[in-house]
C-alpha cells in the first residue's frame, strides 16, 4: 500500500470535541514544531457552542514556508466518534489515522488505502489518573506525545514548553510530562517509528525562513499592539466574536504602557458600551475631542455602525475601526472566517461614500497598518476600516518580530493651534485652501475666540453653517471624493511579486491573479502550483482602498485575471469594476465562503477549469494574443 512520504512537508489534522481541552495541547505540538525551527502554520477550526461540538486544529508544515491552508489530510488524530466518518474520508490516499482504540472501530469505518493506528488513549488514562476531568484533559496529551515517536519530535523541546507552561505548578509539569511519555512509549513499542512523513531540523528549509528570524503571533494581538504604540488612548467596544480579544490585548498591554510614572494614573479608557452603535459613537466623540480612539467589531457590529461611520465621514472626524470578519450575514457562523465585509465597509452609510480600508495579510502588518491607520484618520479627517479576518485575527502565524522606530512622530494631520488660528483672517471649518480636499480642524478648547464651529451630520458651507443650498452641497461632497483621491498616494501601495519563470507556456494570454488579506499566502502557492504546470500569473496584493493607479496599470497589462478571494459574490471584484471601470468578463472570481480558509489546492482548481472554459471569451477581446 501507499505511504505519503515527506520531510517536513505535511499536514496534520485533529479532531477532537469542543470543551475538552484538548486546544492547548494541539497548540503544544504546533510550537513544539516551531521550536525545532520548522515552519508551522495552526488553525484552530472551532464551533460558536461552548462544548460538545466537534472542533479541528489543522496544523500546516512546510518546509517552503507556505502559512496558507493547502488542502488535504495526511495524518488524522481523531479522538471524537461524531465527526470520524468524515474525517477518515478526508485524509489522503496513504495516509495515516491515529484514533483511540479502547473500543473498536466499526467495520465501516476502515479503507484498504489509508493506515490505521489504534492507541487506547482512554485506557491508558484511566489506569494512570483520576478524578475523571484530569483523565480528559491529559489523553489529550497523551496523543502529543504518540506524534512525538511517529514524526520525529524533538522530545526534549516538548518538555521545555510544558515546563514553561506550568512554571511553578510542580504536580502539573510532571503529570504533563508523564502523559506525554506514555503517549511516547506506546508508539514506540507498537509501530514503526517515525513514519515516512516526520520532522527534521534544518530539513530542506527555505533560505528566506533561515535568513530572519520569526515569531508565532495572532493578528489580534499584533492590531492591539499597533492601537498602543499607534497612540491609541480610547477604546471604546462591544464584544463579539472574533474582535474580542483585539481589546483584551489593548486593557491588558495598556496597563503596563499607558501608566503616567509619576501619579500612578491611567493614561487611557476602555468603554464597554451597551452596543456597537454606541461604542461608535464614543469613539466618534473622542476622535471629535482630540484623542486617538478605536473600536473592534465584525460583520454584525459593522452593519449597526454604518450610521456613526456615516456621521464621521461627513463631519470629518477620524476614527479607526479594526474590522476583523466572519461568516455572515445576520450572526452568520459566529467561529468561520470570510471575507465578506469589503463591500459593507468600502461604501459604509447611506448617501455617497467611501471609506479608507487596509488590508492586511501577517501579524506583522496588522501592527504596522494599525498604526498607519490612526496617521491616515488624523490626516484625512475620516474613518479608517483596518479589514483583518478570523483566520488572521484569532490564529496563531509565523511572523517576522514585530519592529518599532522610535523616531516615530504622529501624523496629525492638518490641526491649527492658537498661533496658527491667531494668523489665519478667514478660516472656515470645511474651505479646501491647499486643494486636496483636506480642511483645516480645530480641537475644542484650542482658542477663546477663534476656531469653534458647529460639528452637524447636516448638509453645511464651508463655514460649518447649516445649509440646505444645492451648490453647498455639491461643492463639499465633490471636495470629500477629492479628498478620497488624495489618499491613493498615501495609503499603503499593492505589492507585485517576480513572475516565476515557465518553460513551456500552455497559453499565450497574458494572465494575472488579483488577491488580498489571508488569501494571499495560498495564492502563492497556487501560482506556483500552476508555474509547474505551464500556467506564467503574475500576482498583485492589494493593500488598501482606495486603489492605487498601479492597479489599473497591472489590469490593462494582463488579458485575464483572477480575483481570489473568501465570499461568495466576490466582492473585491465587484468593488475593483466600479472603482476601476473595468468590463466584468476580464475580471474572474476565485472563491471560497464555506468558513474554512481557502486552501492553494481550491485556488489552482478554480483557475485551471476556467482556463479550460472561459479563454476562447477573452481571445475575442484581445485578438492579439490569439
């Protein structure tokens, strides 16, 4: 029979039931793979119930560095009899199932072309442990440390981290580590260890990975650190899933950065409001006052916020919005990542806008453009959407360290003191001097005379007066799209990566894939997939909106392109028609809205079938290239 074979070139897959702890143990063997200095990449694949669902922790290694999903099993940990079915079905021919042998498993649960192997974690656990709930909670390790015999682990950095965990909690280091070394032992004694596929340090490792170091970070945390070093001081929320934690990072890394040294005080508010909306509105009313204030929220959140963000757009006041997606719409699946907001967001309110949005793709870049993100609020005087997702926001990636300049000024924009207002004979609130479409602002309390205004939601002059006059109307909402065109140089530009080189092209249609946020690291990898097979795409990352006119250069240069991206009415491509002008039938949707991050294996699928069936549609546009 086939065995799957690989050094450092798997993935692994746990099923388990939702509540029993098994989430930091699987957790223990993805960083216990990172340690070894083998590129990892977990996702935690959870039900919005708190227990008795299943759950899966699907860990990517790669050798390559590939932080994407790729699609396909190869060794099944399965210890929940409810979803098992299924995930025998989904391992690959070859592969391999590890599973709890104290009670058999059913005849028709077997296949001739994958390998079994049986442990009986429950047994085992039973015998060594007690009371019940601690039984649970180490067969979880048990079955880490059965993978340390068959992939090779590094057993030693196994036992590091759990003493790391457990510093100072003696009984639970060594019940942990005897777990582990049952687990160990077992396999040891009854199988061939290690199996064709196993870990090796310095195995076959990508040059870039070995040349920079990296961490293992959540993008959450990253945005929260971006919001502290960003000068972020209000944070105003509501919980839900999956931002949560964005503001549970920012109270706690507040409390030890945002304390005056001298009096003890807090240099910062967290609100907890009754609702987004009302969270919106206080972060509205600092951003009015002075301060730099943000709020996190998904999907729900942002369609209740839509009126506030309305509010801001038209009295010009920034405020920044960490937008970190789910599945919708309505609560949607509460636990499932999509990308599904780009539209809700890019036109946020009723009437004419357009918001800024930033698009991040690491952990990394969550810090950087949350910090950017404050720089453009104050700049242009608007809200900025920083777009993360579950899959980002809630995952554990491999990033390069977070780095910080200290010679960092704020951006804050075009703001008159009591010196400037002093000097200025005719300011009005809403009057475009410099041409950019960007006014001056005043902060309250600037001047006892000068620089108050009204602050509406309501049409008005440049003077800030209300005004129902057509023409005033015209002339501020044609300055804010000014204003918005403004920002194409100032938001952070699309990256273009070198075309791979093919040897014998299949087609002579100039092709380009289009993509943004988490479904750029299984883009690559698709492209590359597809470069093996013949197929020259070259790729664009898009950043931010709006759309830098390098997007409309890398449009007009290719015949065809794909926009990959994780909703089902491709969004991105509707929003890239109508900003760009661009016929619809150059344009072709890569999708995947199941909840699950797309995976490189779906990507290069979508392509090649639409190579086989749409390219004869595009030769009649551009007959050249026939």
């Amino acid at each position: 029979m086939k065995r799957i074979k690989g050094i450092n070139d798997f993935v692994v897959k746990f099923a388990n039931v939702n509540g029993t702890g098994s989430a930091s143990a699987n957790h223990l063997f993805a960083k216990a793979i990172f340690r070894m200095g083998i590129p990892v990449s977990p996702r935690n694949i959870f039900p919005s119930n708190i227990q008795g669902l299943p759950t899966w922790y699907e860990v990517r290694v790669s050798a390559r560095g590939y932080l994407g999903r790729r699609g396909g099993v190869d060794l099944m940990v399965c210890v929940n009899p409810q979803s098992m079915e299924k995930d025998i079905q989904s391992i690959e021919l070859g592969g391999y199932f590890v599973y709890d042998n104290t009670k058999p498993l059913a005849p028709h649960l077997k296949r001739d072309d994958i390998h079994y192997f049986g442990v009986p974690f429950t047994e085992m656990c039973r015998k060594e442990f007690s009371p019940p709930r601690l039984q649970q909670l180490l067969k979880n390790v048990v079955y880490v440390g059965t993978l340390s015999a068959l992939l090779d682990m590094d057993f030693a950095v196994l036992k590091g981290l759990v003493h790391d965990q457990f510093k100072g909690k003696e009984k639970l280091v060594s019940s942990n580590i005897h777990a582990l070394e049952m687990g160990y032992q077992y396999a040891m004694d009854h199988f061939d260890c290690p199996l064709p596929i196993r870990l090796k340090k310095n195995g076959n490792i990508a040059e870039h990975i070995l040349a920079a170091p990296h961490i293992l970070m959540n993008g959450n945390t990253a945005t929260a650190l971006g919001a502290i070093y960003g000068g972020a001081t209000v944070a105003a929320w509501y919980p839900i899933t999956p931002s949560t934690s964005v503001v549970d990072a920012f109270s706690k890394y507040a409390k030890r950065m945002r304390i005056d040294p001298g009096s003890g005080k807090k240099n910062y508010a967290i609100v907890q409001a009754e609702d987004e909306l009302a969270a919106m509105g206080v972060v509205v009313g600092a951003g009015w006052n002075g301060a730099r204030a943000f709020t996190a929220t998904s999907g729900p959140g942002l369609s209740l916020m839509s009126e506030f963000l309305g509010l801001a757009y038209f009295a010009e006041i920034p405020v920044v919005l960490i937008d970190v997606q789910r599945s919708g719409p309505s609560t949607g699946m509460p636990t499932r990542s999509q990308q599904s907001d780009v539209l809700a967001a890019a036109y946020a309110s009723h009437g004419d806008t357009k918001q800024i949005l930033l698009f991040p793709a690491t952990p990394r870049e969550c810090f950087d453009m949350t910090v950017e993100a404050f720089d453009l609020a104050e700049r242009f005087q608007t809200p900025v959407i920083m777009m993360s997702d579950l899959d980002l926001g809630m995952n554990d990636w491999m990033s390069p360290p977070l780095e910080w300049d200290d010679n960092y000024q704020m951006d804050r924009g075009k703001v008159l003191d009591a010196e400037a207002l002093d000097k200025v004979k005719d300011w009005g609130r809403y009057k475009d001097v410099d041409g950019d479409g960007i006014c001056y602002r005043t902060l309250p309390g600037t001047h006892p005379d000068k620089g108050a205004f009204f602050t509406r939601g309501s049409s008005k002059n440049e003077s800030a007066v209300y005004s129902e006059s057509g023409e005033d109307y015209v002339r501020n909402v044609d300055r804010l799209l000014r204003k918005f065109e403004t920002a194409k140089e100032w938001v952070p530009r699309p990256k273009t990566h070198p075309p791979i080189e093919v040897k014998k092209p299949k087609t002579k249609l100039k092709l380009g894939a289009l993509f943004f946020g988490t479904s750029a690291s299984p883009s690559y990898e698709a492209v590359e997939m597809l470069a093996d097979e013949g197929y020259l795409i070259n790729t664009m990352r898009i950043r931010a909106f709006p759309f830098h006119e390098s997007l409309d250069q890398f449009i007009d240069e290719h015949d065809l392109l794909f926009v990959i991206e994780q909703n089902r009415d491709g969004q991105m491509r509707q929003l890239i028609m109508n900003e760009c002008e661009v016929v619809g039938s150059k344009l072709v949707s890569v999708l995947n809205y199941s909840g699950t991050p797309i995976t490189a294996r779906t990507i290069a699928d979508q392509i090649r079938q639409t190579l086989n069936t749409k390219s004869a549609d595009v030769v009649q546009l551009h007959p050249e290239t026939a």
